[in-house]
C-alpha cells in the first residue's frame, strides 16, 4: 500500500470514528427527548455508548457523566456472561440496575440492546440512566443493605424480539411509588438504543462496512498509543495523597498512592477508611470509573474516552475499604464519596503537574431526595393538611476550584457533569416551591485565581406543610482545599430557616411553617490572593460574588461604595 493510499485510509477512519460519535451522541439526545425522569430529561443524569462483540466501549456520546460511562464501560461484559452475543435476536433488550454489574446503585438502569447488519450481530448498544425511584428506602444513606435500598434487578430480558417480558413490567410497575415515569423510562432507554442501532447501519452501509471489527481495531490501537504518550509527558515518580469526606458514623479517610509508570499509571488506594454501615459506600467499578476520570482530565484530556484509552489506569483497591463495597453493603448514595476522588488524583498529581492541576472543589453533588404525604405525616396530623404525596430529586451544584489561570465555575457540577435543574421543572411535578436559589457571596475561595461560588437555596412545600428530606450533603466538615497558597472554599450547611441545624445525612422531617435551607460549598483558590489583578477582584464585588469587606481582608483591595476601585487605598493596604 502506498504512502497515499495509507493516509487516505486513515483519514477515511478517522471519518468513520467521528461519524461514531455522532450516533451515540444522538442516541443520548433521544432519551433525553423521551425521557420522563426529570433527572434525565434535565439534568442529563445518564451515559449512553457502543460497544465492540467483546464487550469493549468504542465510543461514548459527549452528554453523560463519567461515574455511568465509565463504569458502563465495564458492564457490558457482565451481560455477556450472561446472555452471549450467539443468543441474541433483532429485537431484544436486556436490563439491570445490580450496583456490582452495573454503575453503582439501584437507582441506575442499565441496557444493553445488540445491532444488527443484514441479519449478522455487528455491535452493543448500551446506556444508563437515573430514575427517581425504585421502590425500597429511597435514595439515601439509611440502608444497611443493599435490599433495603429498593428492587433488584438482576440482568434480564424486558424485551425479547420486540415483545415487553410483561412479567418483568409488572414488577417493576408494583415495586416503584413511581410506575409510570420508571416504566416509561424504561422504554425510553430501549428507544434510544435502537435508534443508535439504526444510524449505525445507515453508517455501514454509506461506508460499506461488512462489521465493526476493523474500525474498532484503530480506534483502539489509535487510543491506547495516544494515552501513552501522553503518560511519558509526566514526570516518573510516585505521588501520595489523601482527602477526607464527612462520612456519616465518622469521617472517612480517603488515601491515594499513585505511580507514574512506563506502560500506565496505577493507584493503590491503601489507607483508605473501612466499609460504612451505611448507604455511602462504593462499588469498586464506580472507584475505578471516576479515578480514571479524574486522572484523565489531567494527562490526556483531549483523547476520546474508549475501553483503550482507559485501560493505562489501573487502580488497586484493598479488600474491606470503603471504595471497594462487595455485595450486599449498602450503596445508594456512592456518588457522596465517589465524587470526592477525582480531588484525590489531582492532589497526587499537582506534585507533578501543578500547571494542569485545578484547586478542590465542592465535587458531590447536592441532590436532596424529597418526599411528602401520608407516608410521611402518618395519623399524627390528626386532620391538619397533609401534602400531597409526591417523591422528588433536584439536582444542584457548589462551586468548582480554581484553575491555575482561570476562576473557578459557580454553581456548576464537577466531576459529575451533570445539569443544574431549573426551579420551574422541580415545581412543575411536586407540590414543591423553592423560595430562593442564588449565588453565596464570598463562598469561593481567595487566590490568584478564585474558587467558583455556591449557592443558598430555601425549600418547602406548598402551604409550607411538613415533607422529609432524605439528606446526602458533603463537604460541610471539611471544606475544599486551596492550592499554591490559595484559600479554602467555604463549607456548606444545612439547616431549617427556624435556625436549626440537620445532619448532613439521613432522613428528616422538616416540619410545618418552616422550610430547608442548603448553603452549597465554594471551590477554593489556587495561588496567592494579594497576587491576584485589584480589577478583578473590584468586578467580583461589582458582581455580588465577594464583599468589600473580604476584598479587604483577603485581597487587600479598596473598593469604593460604587464598586469602583480605590487605587490610593489598595496601595496603603499592600504596602
């Protein structure tokens, strides 16, 4: 072949893997579109991707978060074992929500659906999505097992040859408090996926492809290659770090030593705090998903996310720790700690790269679960109103950690990527009204550059009647850290506007005439506050973002009553 014939060729792959891309970026649209779940309809709480006949993800659609894809990408290959690609017809899908077989908890479906061309499997289609509820405790930490956590659904059929396994529907519609949205959810994630199948084979056929194979061959090699040279680029070496969560019996531990290696980079996560009896522990597959996140946004942020461009990362998670849960501990709310690990990378590798590296920032997600109603208020209203009976999530967001040469995000979700959901959807499926949700001054850390800033939101019911909250908030002991001299983040809070404080975890009853208020964390700051431009600090007071007494305190910058810079008096203070 010659050298032309070659490049042409390359090119012609590289159109074919983009050309990939696209289809399963659609097939994420499309539930998104179908969807009944808020938090997938809004908050893009899902992953979708295909996957070679070995169970290896070639792709993964740009919308979705790295704890489902990532560990998604392992999953596939569990439903192999079970139902081998021999076995399977046009027409069926296969399902689980198994936290060990799946992404993580039972509040996330997973199905897989296989594509055929002219009568031949070629390919696996597969995604995840979030439902807000699975019958059990609801999402929350209050499990002790896995069984108490909601339905378990191991890895079967809900459609075979087009057919609903109406068997399986009818479990699924008697086990949720919410039948239509989780059945309806379940047909959107079938839809999708055969809607990626489609586009697939209009996609072999203008190519004239006959299979995957040779595709899925260069975007491997391509991948694998890619991520190793980008590992050499870092300096050889081992790197420790550690971080620690609020827990919920007790502070947890999280430990990290990582070592920078010729063929990959390996993690050996000794030292890290034991199992919980409580819902906060994590699977080990949803570890490994957002350590290789975390690791990635750093070393190789540019390289496609595929079963090859992740295979460099391996990780060493000791029997007995909290980040590796085995079967049956309780699980549900894994995304508490899992979200904490991709600070961990990062602190082990600012040792080595302290350029690419961002400060910590508020990482998990606050996602109060709520619930109202009988079950709730039970016979002791003794005729006072009772609130409608309702089961919601909203999704919402601290700040993210300074970058060495930009501010951090406000309100905005990292690691998880996920959507803020807007207030008008949460009101418009619960008897829920959400007084307030604004930005909280002074949150974000101080530095050269500034930690994004939280937020303050204010919940009730309508008629502000009593409703529980099943509570899963980090990051209210031990706030983010600042980096190079940058300051922390502000810690969160949660309370009730009568002035009481909640515990950071377990259901709680907000009674009548008060409300829930949520003081979201702050990112923290990376370098030297008085190092950063007066200008810039004068416009984050102009902008509400940091006071004129923090300005001063911390910055050692004036500020007029107008918002304006006072040269003379900034000069005073640094002098």
């Amino acid at each position: 072949m010659s050298h032309e014939t070659n490049a042409l060729a390359q090119i012609h792959r590289q159109i074919m893997w983009n050309r990939l891309i696209a289809v399963v970026e659609e097939q994420a649209q499309i539930m998104i579109r179908t969807a009944f779940s808020t938090t997938v309809r809004e908050a893009g709480d899902l992953s979708a991707g295909i996957f070679d006949l070995h169970g290896h993800m070639m792709a993964q659609a740009v919308t979705g978060t790295p704890g489902h894809v990532n560990s998604m990408a392992e999953s596939v290959g569990h439903f192999l074992k079970k139902f081998p690609t021999a076995s399977m017809r046009p027409g069926d899908h296969y399902i689980t929500n198994d936290p060990w077989l799946g992404t993580g908890h039972l509040h996330d479906l997973t199905v897989v659906t296989p594509a055929f061309h002219n009568g031949k499997i070629v390919g696996l289609f597969a995604n995840t999505a979030h439902v807000i509820d699975i019958g059990g405790l609801g999402m929350g930490p209050e499990g002790r097992s896995v069984f108490e956590e909601g339905m378990y659904i191991p890895i079967v059929k809900c459609f075979a040859e087009g057919q609903p396994n109406e068997t399986f529907f009818d479990f699924i519609r008697a086990g949720s408090r919410l039948p239509v949205e989780l059945e309806g959810d379940i047909y959107s994630l079938c839809a999708c996926n055969d809607a990626g199948a489609k586009r697939l084979i209009e996609m072999m056929d203008e190519f004239e492809m006959t299979g995957l194979e040779s595709l899925a061959g260069f975007i491997f090699e391509s991948s694998h290659r890619a991520t190793l040279a980008e590992i050499a680029k870092i300096p050889r070496g081992t790197y420790q770090n550690e971080i620690y969560s609020d827990g919920y019996e007790e502070p947890v531990r999280l430990a990290a030593s990582m070592d920078i290696l010729d063929d990959g980079i390996e993690v050996d996560f000794t030292g890290t705090s034991g199992l919980s009896s409580r819902g906060i522990n994590v699977p080990p597959a949803y570890c490994r998903a957002y350590s290789c996140f975390g690791i990635k946004c750093v070393v190789a942020p540019e390289i496609p996310n595929n079963w090859a461009s992740l295979a460099p990362f391996r990780m060493k998670i000791p029997d007995g720790c909290i980040l590796n849960a085995p079967h049956p501990y309780p699980v549900s709310v894994r995304h508490v700690i899992g979200h904490l690990l991709p600070d961990l990378m990062m602190g082990c590798l600012h040792q080595a790269v302290p350029e690419r590296v961002t400060a910590e920032g508020a990482s998990a997600l606050w996602n109060p679960p709520m619930r109202g109603g009988g079950a709730i208020s039970g016979q002791a209203r003794h005729n006072k109103p009772v609130v409608a009976d309702f089961e919601i999530i909203t999704f919402n967001s601290g700040g993210t950690g300074a970058r060495p040469t930009r501010d951090g995000l406000n309100a905005t979700a990292f690691p998880s990527g996920v959507r803020t959901m807007p207030v008008e959807a949460t009101e418009n499926v619960a008897p829920v009204v959400i007084w307030r949700k604004e930005l909280k001054p002074d949150s974000g850390g101080a530095g050269r550059t500034r930690g994004g800033v939280g937020q303050i939101m204010e919940i009730a019911t309508k008629g502000d009647l009593e409703f529980a909250v099943n509570a899963s908030f980090d990051r209210v002991a031990n706030a983010p850290r600042g980096r190079e001299g940058g300051l922390n983040g502000a810690a969160g809070r949660v309370t009730q506007k009568s002035g009481k404080q909640l515990r950071t975890k377990g259901l709680q009853v907000i009674p009548d005439g008060d409300r829930l208020i949520l003081e979201l964390p702050g990112g923290a700051g990376m370098g030297d506050p008085t190092a950063r431009d007066p200008a810039l600090v004068a416009r984050d007071v102009r902008d509400g973002l940091v006071s004129a007494a923090n300005a001063q305190a911390h910055y050692r910058v004036a500020v007029t009553a107008s918002g304006t810079l006072d040269e003379a008096a900034t000069q005073a203070l640094r002098a």
